[in-house]
C-alpha cells in the first residue's frame, strides 16, 4: 500500500478521496512508528510525563494562539500540521478537524534554499519531511485525537473537503511561495472565522517605523537560513484577510513560557458573523 500511496500523491489526479475511513488507516499504516523514526517541529507533553523538545514550543498558549475564535464543536481546517501539537489541543475540542500539509514529492514547497541548506539536498530535505509526518502521526496515536490528515497542495487542496466553521494557518503562510492563495483557499471553504499566525517580525513592525502591509522574500542565499519564503508585517496578514472577506480583525501577541520568540495572531470573520 506503501508504493500505492507514493503513486497516488506523485501522479496528476486531484487527490480526492483522502477522508474515507480506508484511506486514513493506510495513511496511519504507512506512517504508524517508533518515536526513534519521528522529528518533532512542536515541544510536547507525553502521557507517559515525557516532554519531546522541537523547534517551537506552543505549550500553554494555544487558547491564545487560536485568538478569540472559539472552535469547540466547530469543523475546523488546519493549514499545516506540523508534528501535531496544535492539531491534537484543536482535535480536543472541535467537532470534527481535518488537518492539510504537503505530500510526499512536493518537499521543495516548503523550503526554498533546500538544495545549498542540506547537505544532502532535496532528499534530505524529504527524508526530514517523512519523519515530521511521522512525528504527526506519533502524537495522534499516543494523543488518540480523531483528527484526519489531508496531503495536498495547501494552494489548491482537495475539492471534496467540505465546508468549515473556522480555517487555521499556524505559521504557514511563511512556508507556502504563494500565500495569497492559501488565504483563499481557506476562504472558498470557512463560514466564519480565519485564523492567521505568524513569528512577529521586528523590522515589520508596526511601532511608527513599520513598513504597513509588507512582505518581506525571506530565503538568504549566502547563509541558507531563513529557510523559508516570506515574513509578514501584521497590516499585511490582516489585508490579506480582508481582501479574502474576513474584514471583521482582531490581533494579539502571545509568548509561551518555554519561549522567546512572541507570535502574533491575526483573526478574521466574515463581516456578518
């Protein structure tokens, strides 16, 4: 099923499908491993009392992450799962959560300067990407959450997902070349509420010497780091929502207690909700 799965993904269909019972359990069979296969993008907290340490640690600001939408009860969208923390704290209290993220063979998406950043180039970069999908589906195993994963091109995803309460992009927009179209992507399928965060950005800030609503092209060629495509000022990801139809903003900084790096959180609805 293994080699079905790379067919699947690496061939020119619209990959539809992805939520049926049988084909979550072939996911789960294929990435199904010892904690020894997975990297972890997210610090989390083990049943066991372990906490597994990653790059960012969101622990204990994830009500503030998620701003002042409410999700519990609501079918929410996920834009990029990463290792899972998130998704596991939103699988707790949604309805039901379907979580995106980037296929098997469109590695190269998510990081521009793969090729000089990586020793071993872009299969590094795929070998790091299969144990971060590892690492996912580790922490809904040990979790037991009944969130459902989605591969696919996070511009253009799946046309059989279905409509959403409220769509989340937890630092993704900065991962993706396009992030426009992600936004609008999340709006052709959320009734309510999008959900934007990002790392903030002290030369994009808005203290009297910010640039308003900018995009920095992040990827540094002579270091290989940042190793992403954009950084966002904040007037930025809320132009964005509101070109998208989600005029109705709210922002908010939030800082974990294991964590120096202050992320910013940028809500949107629909003007009528």
């Amino acid at each position: 099923m293994h080699a079905d799965l790379d067919s699947f993904y690496r061939g020119s269909g619209d990959l539809t499908g992805q939520l049926d019972l049988a084909f979550q359990e072939a996911l789960a069979n294929r990435y199904r491993g010892a904690e020894a296969d997975c990297l972890f993008s997210h610090t989390l907290n083990l049943a066991d009392g372990r906490s597994l340490q990653g790059a960012t640690d969101l622990r204990g600001t994830e009500a503030a992450h998620l701003g002042d939408c409410d999700i519990t009860g609501q079918r929410v969208l996920e834009f990029g799962g990463g290792s899972g923390w998130l998704t596991q704290y939103m699988a707790s209290r949604a309805g039901e959560l379907v979580t995106l993220d980037i296929p098997v063979g469109r590695e190269e998406l998510s990081a521009p300067l793969a090729a000089i950043s990586n020793p071993h180039g872009l299969d590094g970069l795929r070998d790091i990407q299969e144990r971060i999908r590892r690492g996912w589906w580790f922490v809904k195993d040990r979790a037991g959450h009944p969130g459902k994963m989605v591969y696919c091109d996070l511009h253009n995803p799946p046309s059989d997902l279905g409509r959403f309460e409220v769509s989340v992009l937890p630092s993704t927009l900065l991962q993706v070349p396009m992030p426009f179209l992600v936004v609008q992507a999340a709006a052709r399928v959320t009734e309510r509420c999008i959900v934007i965060t990002e790392p903030v950005v002290a030369t994009l800030s808005q203290d009297g010497n910010g640039l308003g609503p900018a995009a920095l092209f992040a990827p540094n060629i002579g270091t290989g780091q940042p190793n992403h495509w954009w950084q966002h000022s904040a007037a930025a990801l809320a132009r964005m929502l509101m070109v998208a139809g989600f005029g109705d903003l709210s922002l908010s900084v939030s800082v974990a207690e294991h964590s120096a790096m202050p992320l910013l959180t940028v809500s949107g609805r629909r003007p009528s909700d």
